[in-house]
C-alpha cells in the first residue's frame, strides 16, 4: 500500500471506511503497516498490534503493525 500520512480526522474516517469494506470481502486477510509515531494509536483503534520493536529505513522510524480480518 506505500505510506500514508494523515493530515485530518476526516481522512482517518475515510481511511478507518477503506479498511472496513476490504475487510467485508475477504474470508480472512492480513494487513500488515510501517506506521510512523504519530499514527500507531490509529492504527491500534483498528485491531492493529505490534509485530516488531521500533526499526529505522531511510532515516525514518517506523513501528511494524499487523491485523487478521476474517
């Protein structure tokens, strides 16, 4: 999927929607992320949890997350 960065709270409801109707089409699917700071609480609202320890890549931290959407 790449990056996102989140600049509002209308972008993450419409995030929070992409994910849901992914989500209603699969029998089961992983959805893994490399969440910036700032956005490891969103990702955790959405059953995310942590799959590793903090990493760098490229300069940049990121926090691996991970859900299973049956």
């Amino acid at each position: 999927m790449g990056k996102i960065f989140i600049e509002n709270q209308k972008l993450i409801e419409v995030i929070g929607e992409m994910f849901d109707s992914v989500y209603a089409d699969q029998l089961q699917m992983q959805i893994t992320v490399n969440s910036s700071s700032y956005a490891v609480k969103f990702y955790e609202s959405l059953g995310f949890s942590k799959t590793s320890e903090e990493q760098e890549t490229d300069g940049l931290k990121i926090y691996p997350r991970c859900t299973t959407v049956h």
